[in-house]
C-alpha cells in the first residue's frame, strides 16, 4: 500500500492508494538520481554521516509513498522532505549532544576528489565551516545550509522549514551575520593547507618544537574527540605553546608505532594517523593568514567508519 501525503505536509493524513509499477521505478530512479544531494543537505544540517544516512532512510520511506503526479519539482520535494527529517534529528542531537563525554566534532568524511574542485562546497562541509554551523539553532542551520549552499529561494525554504517566506529572510539574515562573524577570515586554497599540514607533520614526526611553534597561530585552539571511548582532551587547549607541548608530547609516547599521513577530508587536505598500522585519528585544520588556528582531532571509533570509503558530496 501507499501513503499519499498532502500537498503542504508529508507528516498529515495520508490519502492510501495502490502503487503502479511505472510509479514505484520513477520513484527509485528520482531518489537515486538526487541521493548525494539529499546526504549532502543531511550532513551539512546534521555533522553526523550515521543520522544522515538515517534520514535518507525516512526520507526515502515517505518519499516511496508519494504520488508522483502530484509532484511538480521532485528534487524540491525531496530536499524538504529530507530538511524536515533532518530538522526532527538536529533537535535528537543536541540534547545527545549535551551528555557527551568532552568536545563534539564533526564526523569527519573521506571525501571524493570532487569536492575539493567545487570550493564552495568544499569550504560549506569544511571541519572548521562545520562548527560554524554548530552555533546556529536547528531552524536558522536549515535556513543557511538551504539558502547558501544549495542556493534554494526563499519560498521553497518556507516550505521546507515551514515559515513564512518573510520570516524565512529575515532567519537567513541573522544567519549570515552569525556566521560571517565567526568563519574564517577568507578561502583557504587546498594548497595552503597542504603545505601547513605538512610543516605540521614533518614537525610532528622529528619532534622539532620551535617548528610547531612557527605553523600555529598564537590563539591556537585544539579540540579533541574521544567520545569517552578513546583518551582525548576533555576541553579545549588554548595557546600555541600549550597546543605544541601537548601534540608533541601525545604523539611521541607513541613514535615507533605511529605514522601520518595525507587524506582528503571533508573537501580539503588532513591528516590520518595511524597506530599499529590500525586508524586511530583524523586531524582536521583550521587555518587564517597561513597559520593553523584550530586543530581538530577525531579519535571516536563511532566516527570514523566514513574514512574506509570515499564518500561523494553534491550541491
């Protein structure tokens, strides 16, 4: 059986028909075609890879029951079927969120080549861009990631987040601002963080001090994902002698065992670490006038199953 949603809201009373196969094939085909797209809008709303996965599955499970002649622009309907799932999870999360042992990042992505050619996308999925977007609230994160990423219209994010298109202008409003604020200052070029992850490693794996010191910005800022599973800072380390002493000294105890090495994540240059040869840690970067201000190191075994395979992003 079907479930036909109305026109306004896929969540009320369903009209109950009995599905063609032509219908059940264009269905699947349309979801197929978008799929990328739909992950895209989850992760970018989520920063988790587990509960995007999961909403494409609410999502595709509403979307089966939809009829299709009834719908004018499929990938519109699927975009805000899939932002009202990913809204319902956002608000899960953040009280998940509040009973985390120590920081909260990101699930970092193994990110396909292309994304690192589309810059805006790279910089919108970017680990440093991503916790931008944590400081925003569920509804003013949808409006953002709709509006500035996916460069929908203002009516169809009212329809997605369902407000008003007049409201839903003045929330991208408040959104930009918040974020212009807090974003780095400008684009960072896949090449600079190259090149600043590898001073960072070639200091890292010589135990050269004075050259940590020279790629980190003075207000460095480490943040460590354990997740209570895995030894991580519990708070976040300020300062760049403290970040050097501490990233040296963590790294270190384990040198004979221990290797690093380069990675595409979430559409820019990182670093993997490796322990025995097993993944232990993904170090993401922030950087601002050629200088690492942020370093963000996952350890969460949970966190890191999207490192095994590449995973593809589309706008």
């Amino acid at each position: 059986m079907r479930v036909t949603p109305t026109r306004t809201d896929e969540r009320e009373k369903p009209v109950i028909s009995e599905p063609s196969g032509r219908e059940r094939d264009g269905a699947t085909e349309a979801f197929v075609a978008h799929r990328n797209l739909l992950f895209t809008v989850a992760y970018e709303m989520l920063g988790s890879a587990a509960d995007a996965e999961d909403v494409l599955q609410e999502t595709w499970l509403r979307w089966a029951g939809v009829d299709l002649a009834e719908v004018r622009d499929r990938r519109a309907y699927l975009v805000r079927i899939t932002t009202r799932q990913a809204l319902n999870r956002l608000r899960t999360l953040g009280r998940r969120k509040e009973s985390y042992v120590g920081s909260w990042l990101p699930e970092p992505l193994l990110t396909t080549p292309d994304v690192a050619e589309d810059v805006e996308l790279a910089d919108s999925v970017s680990m440093a861009m991503m916790l931008v977007l944590e400081t925003l609230t569920p509804t003013e994160r949808a409006v953002f990631v709709l509006r500035e990423v996916f460069d929908l219209g203002y009516d169809e994010i009212a329809e997605a987040v369902e407000k008003s298109p007049a409201a839903v202008r003045q929330i991208a409003h408040r959104a930009r601002a918040h974020v212009a604020a807090r974003r780095p200052r400008g684009v960072v070029s896949a090449a600079e963080s190259r090149q600043a992850l590898e001073a960072f490693r070639r200091a890292v794996e010589t135990g050269d001090l004075q050259g940590l010191l020279d790629i980190l910005s003075p207000d460095v800022v480490l943040l460590g994902d354990g997740g209570g599973v895995k030894q991580a800072v519990l708070r976040p380390v300020t300062g760049r002698d403290k970040v050097a002493r501490l990233v040296l000294g963590g790294l270190l105890k384990h040198a004979a065992s221990l290797s690093l090495g380069p990675a595409q994540v979430n559409g820019y240059p990182a670093l993997v670490v490796h322990l025995d040869g097993a993944l232990d840690t993904v170090v993401a970067v922030r950087l601002d006038e050629g200088r690492i201000t942020g370093l963000y190191a996952v350890r969460n075994p949970e966190k890191l199953s999207h490192m095994r395979r590449e995973t593809a992003l589309r706008r």
